[in-house]
C-alpha cells in the first residue's frame, strides 16, 4: 500500500465526536479550490455505515451536492437513524461546513438474501495491464494544460490506478465523439487488516465513481475539461445502487456514458463491472455544464 492510499485510507476513518456525530478532515480537489464531491460522499457514507449493523450490506444512496466543500475545515457529518427494519436500514446524512449543509445524502441498508438473478453482459475491452497509467498518460498532454496542473492530477490520483481504454477528454479537444467513455480502476495497493472491510471497498469505490463519471458529457461536444479550461461544471447529484460485492483493490471497469444534455446540465450514467463480468454497482449522476463566458476585451 503506498503512502497515497494511506492518506485516503485516513481520509475516511472519521472521528466520531458524539454518537451519530462524525468529523472529517478534507483535501483539495486538484482543478477546483473546492473538497472533491466524492470524498464528501464517502465520507458520508462511512458516517453512515457506522451506525449500521455488520451483517447489512450498503445496497444504495441518492445524494445532493448543495454548497461547494472549504478543504481549509472540517466537515461534521449527522446521521438521522430513519428506519430499522427487519431487512432494510436506511439512513440520512448531512454534511456541514460553517454552520450551513454542504452535502445530503440518504442510504440503505440490506441483510442479505437470496433471490433472482439476471444482469447486462459486461462490454469487451482491452486488459488493463495493456493501458496506459496516469503517470505515463498524463504528460502527453501537458501542453494543453495551465501551469502545474499535470502535477496536481497525478497527486489526485495516487491512491488510485485509474486507466483510460480510450482517449479521455482532454485528449481530442475539438473532436466530438460518442458520449461514451471506459475506465479499469483498482486502488494502489492491496486491502488487508482493518482496511479489508465490505463498507470501505464500498466508499472506496462511492468515492473513484465522481473522477470520471462527467467525462462522456464533455466528448459528445469536443470538450477537454476542468483541466483544459473549457468547461465550467460540478456535480449536482449522485445515486449508486450495489448490486453485488466486490473489492476496489481488484480490477473493476467503469462503462460511462451521456444520454442528455441540456439547460446548462448534464446527465451521465455509469456501471461498474468486476474482472470476470459481474455487474457490481450502477451509477447517475447530473452535473453544472457551463461553456466559459468569453472575456471582454
């Protein structure tokens, strides 16, 4: 385990400061001066776990990003225990920073049963041993980029191996393609101890799930990004239903894509499929799309 997953390892170890109360501390996201949406989410999600009993599994959220994170404090995070049933538990986070709500997340539970079974078939795509990493993919691009920006993105993504199987965005600026997009993604370093448990793999991937999940919106229109400068944008909301289990620190493959855009909004859906075809999570999510103002002279 590097030094990376380490620090998102203790990113996510909230301290509890009254029960049903949690705190945690933040990092900058690497293109904006604002907390990176999917570390709120999962941290929230560990504020909710913590109040669950071991033997419910996390089968969904539905979530709204409300105001922009300050990394510079901390966020504490109150659960509401709304129901405890005899199979299902749900939960209700909130997120605040200042003394106003920054995040609202509500989740369920489920003990586990047996029951049908059906699923979409996993898409054919390259090994991602044959992809490129970020450390070798980035530089490529690094004079589209502001100052320091290349650098910033590698950091972000120290913790996690992500790998593109296509270009991604800021690799075909000007070039409309399908709004669709692929990433394989596996943490850098295995879990073991008390890192290996079922809830943190499912925060760990809450978490990678906001990284890219906007990236098919911007291919439709030719758009390199945050990193390019030619888009304004964050996320507004964020579901993810758990389908069956998985471990982040495994090979999982992310198939995005955009079926709309409009009203300054975009709309994008995501599934994350195990090595061997299973189909673990499923995700949506609707973000800000903004084209910049050109500046007047």
């Amino acid at each position: 385990m590097n030094d990376a997953l380490q620090s998102l390892l203790d990113l996510l170890d909230l301290e509890q400061i009254e029960e049903d109360i949690f705190r945690g501390t933040s990092d900058a996201a690497p293109l904006v001066p604002r907390v990176f949406g999917g570390q709120v989410a999962a941290q929230a999600l560990v504020a909710a776990g913590r109040t669950v009993p071991e033997d419910r599994s996390a089968h969904s959220l539905h979530a709204y990003f409300l105001r922009p994170g300050d990394p510079g404090a901390p966020i504490v995070y109150t659960v509401d225990r709304i129901r405890d049933g005899h199979s299902f538990t749900t939960r209700r986070v909130v997120a605040v920073q200042h003394g106003q709500p920054i995040f609202h997340l509500s989740a369920s539970f489920q003990l586990y049963e047996d029951g049908l079974e059906h699923q979409e078939p996993m898409p054919d795509v390259p090994d991602p041993l044959t992809l490129p990493t970020a450390d070798e993919l980035l530089p490529r691009y690094e004079h589209l980029f502001g100052p320091g920006v290349t650098q910033r993105m590698l950091q972000a993504r120290a913790s996690i191996d992500l790998r593109y199987v296509d270009e991604p965005p800021f690799g075909s600026v000007g070039r409309p393609r399908e709004p669709k997009s692929q990433v394989w993604f596996r943490t850098n370093g295995k879990l073991d101890g008390v890192a290996d448990h079922p809830l943190l793999h499912v925060c760990l991937a809450t978490y990678v799930s906001d990284m890219t999940l906007l990236d098919s919106i911007l291919l439709a229109h030719g758009r390199g990004g945050w990193a390019v400068g030619d888009i304004v944008g964050a996320s507004l909301d964020h579901a993810m239903w758990f389908h069956r289990p998985f471990r982040v620190d495994d090979w999982l493959l992310y198939d995005q894509e955009s079926p709309s855009a409009s009203g300054g909004r975009g709309l994008a859906k995501g599934r994350i499929f195990t090595a061997d075809g299973r189909l673990a999570v499923s995700v949506i999510q609707e973000g800000v799309m903004r084209v910049p103002r050109a500046k007047k002279k």
